[in-house]
C-alpha cells in the first residue's frame, strides 16, 4: 500500500528545492536566449566564417547528449584547471545546450520577416545593427514567442539532469528521501506533482504574453 504520510514531514524541503530548480531553469533559459541570438545572428551573417562557426557550434552541441556535456564541464573542466560550483557548470551546460536550439527559432523567427521590410529599413538609410534593433528583431521574438515558450518549458524538465552533479534541486532531493524512507513511488509521484504544476504556471504565463503581444499587433 502507498504511504503518502511518510512524504508530509518532508515537503518543506520539496518546496525549497522547487525554489532551486526554478532558479537554475530562470538562469540557464537567459543565458541560452542570450547566446542563442548571437548564435542566430551569426548564423545569418553574410561573413563565411562567422556561418561555418555558427554551424559547428550547433553540429557539436545537437549532435552530443545534453548529460555528456554536463559532465565536460563539471568533471572534465577540473582536468585543466577550471572548477566551477554544481549550480553553475549546470546552468553553464544547459545555457549552452538550450541556446543551440534557440538559435534555430531565432533564425527562424528572422527569416519569416518579408524582404520588403528590411528594404524600406535600407531605405531609410538604417544601418544592420539599427535594422535589427527596429524592425528585424522585435517582430521575429513575436513570431518565436511560442517556440521560445516551448524550450522554456523542456528547460524546466531537463533541470533534472542537474542532480547528476549534485545540484540540490527537485529531483535529488526527492531521491534522497525516497531512498532514506523506502518510499520511491510516493516521493517520485509527488515530485512529478511539484513538476507538473512548475511547467502548468510556465504555460499559463506563457500564454497570457502570447494573448496580450497577439491584441498589441491588432
């Protein structure tokens, strides 16, 4: 029989490391949106290099497991010097692992703007960067809103990986005391509550931007 009563002393220690695993999902989307437009713009530079850059870059990262990675930078960086803390080699490899996949919702989003709009930019006599800022970039987030929305959320998911390298986030708390108290499918359940309600109030918030950016165009 399930015993859910044994979770109940433990819960404060759930909800605090549900705190943990919204910070490092809050922190490594940022840095992932952030590298991840760099990547785009590189990707559509008119520069060779800077594209062949930009490829490699996403040929390496979507090519290889998100839990490889992980572990370079945690375990493999202390080889050559570098010793980065749980929390940040997680949100590191994770920035990194997500901006690959954003950098394609970027390009996409960029590439949906019609020619004429960059034209009359030029035009005006806009410089790239100005263009970018004006015209481009504003209306490509809009478009990628949603897709952006998406890897927020399988950011969320994919935080689990972090207990991997001892990060004290949902998951491995919830492994500690399913394993202290022989009680795995109740922790385990409840953890998979805690998560479901995490990614319902992502999609929720989500949706109310898409909703209000959707009446701002009209």
């Amino acid at each position: 029989m399930l015993d859910f009563s044994l979770v109940t002393d433990f819960l404060p220690f759930m909800v605090k490391a549900s705190w943990v695993t919204l910070k490092l999902t809050l922190y490594s989307t940022i840095f992932g949106l952030i590298l991840g437009l760099f990547v785009a713009l590189m990707k559509i530079s008119k520069v060779k290099i800077i594209r062949l850059v930009a490829d490699f870059y996403l040929w390496i990262i979507r090519g290889t497991p998100m839990l490889v990675q992980l572990f370079l930078i945690y375990y493999g960086l202390p080889q050559v010097g570098i010793e980065l803390s749980p929390m940040v080699a997680a949100v590191i490899a994770l920035g990194i692992n997500s901006a690959a996949y954003t950098a394609e919702i970027y390009r996409g989003g960029i590439m949906s703007i019609s020619k004429g709009q960059i034209e009359a930019a030029e035009s005006l006599g806009m410089s790239y960067f100005l263009q970018m800022r004006k015209v481009i970039l504003p209306q490509a987030l809009r478009v990628s809103l949603p897709s952006l929305g998406n890897q927020a959320i399988m950011m969320l998911k994919d935080s689990s990986l972090a207990s991997l390298v001892t990060v004290s986030e949902l998951l491995m708390v919830s492994q500690r005391y399913a394993a202290s108290n022989y009680a795995f499918i109740e922790f385990y359940l409840v953890a998979a509550g805690f998560y479901l309600v995490m990614t319902t109030f992502f999609t929720f918030i989500l949706n109310r931007v898409e909703r209000r950016m959707s009446v701002s165009e009209m």
